[in-house]
C-alpha cells in the first residue's frame, strides 16, 4: 500500500477498521489483526515502539481487567478472588473476583483495538502529513477539514514530546512524582494555545481561511481504484452474510 495513493490506503484502513469492529469469532479477529500488524509494523519507527507496545499493552489490560471483573456469562469461573465475602452479621458482601472467561474474553476483545493502532499507525508511519491531507481532498473531505484532522494527527506527538520535557522540568525543580502529574496541565495547555496561536497565525499568512478552496488532487490510478470495490464489496458481503446468520 505505499506505492498507492494515501487516498487507497485511508478507504483501505477504514475497510479494515470495519472488519476489526464488526467481527465476532476469534480466527477472524486473530487474523484481521495479524494483517493490520504486517502491515504497520514494518513501518513503525525504533523510537515508536516503546509507545506502541505501551499502547497495545494498556489495551489489553484495561479490557482483560474489566471485562473479568464484570463478567456475567456462564460460566464463571473464579480465577482470583481480590476481596473475598466475609461474613458479617448484617449481611454478607457478595465479594470482589476476577473471572478467567471474562479475561480471556477482554483478551480476545482487545485484538479489535490492536488492529486500530496498527492500521493508524501503518497510515502515519508510510504516509507524510501533506500525502494524508492530499488523501482526504481526493475523496472529497473539505480542505478546512482535512487540514484539522491532519493537524489533530500532526500534534499528539508534539503532546507526548512537550509532557516529557515539562515532566523532566518538573522533577528538576524538585517536585514530586504526584505533584508533577497535578502540575502537569498548566505547561501543557498554555503550550498549546500559543502553539494555536503560532499556527492560526502562519495559516492566515498563507492566504488560508479566505474562502478559497484548493483544487482536488488527481483521483487514484484504476487499479487502485478497483482494489477499493474489491475490498469494499468483499467487506459488504461477509457484513451481510454474519446478518443472515443472525
């Protein structure tokens, strides 16, 4: 998909995403996310993979430890008991116990997740801001739009730079790891709104947000195009089959 146009790759992805949110059987969403992962991790940068083992980790425990704790299917075994019921004269509390099913369920749910970063990931790692925007034009976002989402995208790495180096500033000025984290807001937002500002500012410069639109990028080569209805039709038709089935 890097030899395509980002306009292929973005219907492609959210072709993906659609398959990873719909499916309900674990070979389907072992295997959608495998696909997603061949394709986003070779172009994930060294220095992202910290973030991104940290991203798909928090995912897989925050469901696993949800959906065990709060799992109501049978059956329910007791895997850890984390508050057992004690017996008190007025009552007994039922207590609190992580269920092994509802964990390997979570387990499984998170596999949708781990497909959504890694179809995003692969779309920014292979593909530069002005590609991705180009992309959106193609298939008809308007300009204003694209540029708010490419920008969105654009600065969450920025965030995550400038909630380090605030962080560091912090710690070197003595404050403690809570107090850092409570007085971690204020950089953070004062940063950003001058950072709107700066931007605002260089995009009104540039002639942007008087009226005009920039003319539509090219539309994609035939084949790319018939790889889209391929994808797409093959999408609709396992959407409508797990219909009938129901």
């Amino acid at each position: 998909m890097k030899r395509w146009q980002a306009s292929t790759a973005l219907v492609l992805a959210l072709e993906g995403s659609v398959v990873a949110t719909v499916a309900d059987r674990p070979a389907s969403l072992v295997l959608t996310m495998a696909l997603a992962a061949a394709w986003g991790a070779p172009a994930l940068p060294r220095r992202a993979w910290p973030w991104m083992l940290a991203a798909l980790g928090l995912t897989s425990w925050t469901l696993a430890a949800t959906q065990g704790l709060f799992w109501s299917g049978t059956p329910r075994t007791v895997w850890i008991a984390l508050l057992p019921p004690t017996g008190f004269p007025f009552g007994d509390p039922p207590g609190l116990f992580l269920y092994r099913e509802g964990v390997l369920h979570g387990l499984l749910e998170s596999l949708r997740g781990h497909a959504l970063l890694w179809l995003g990931a692969g779309l920014v790692s292979r593909y530069g801001m002005e590609e991705l925007m180009r992309g959106l034009r193609t298939l008809g976002l308007p300009g204003s739009a694209s540029l708010l989402t490419v920008l969105a995208v654009r600065q969450m790495p920025v965030l995550v730079a400038d909630a380090r180096t605030a962080w560091t500033a912090l710690r070197l000025k003595g404050l403690g790891p809570l107090a850092a984290v409570r007085a971690l807001g204020t950089p953070l937002l004062t940063g950003h709104l001058r950072r709107a500002d700066e931007i605002a500012a260089a995009l009104h410069a540039r002639g942007l947000g008087a009226g005009t639109e920039a003319p539509l990028p090219p539309p994609a080569p035939t084949v790319e195009r018939a790889a889209v209805w391929i994808a797409g039709g093959t999408v609709a038709a396992g959407l409508a089959l797990v219909a009938l089935a129901r």
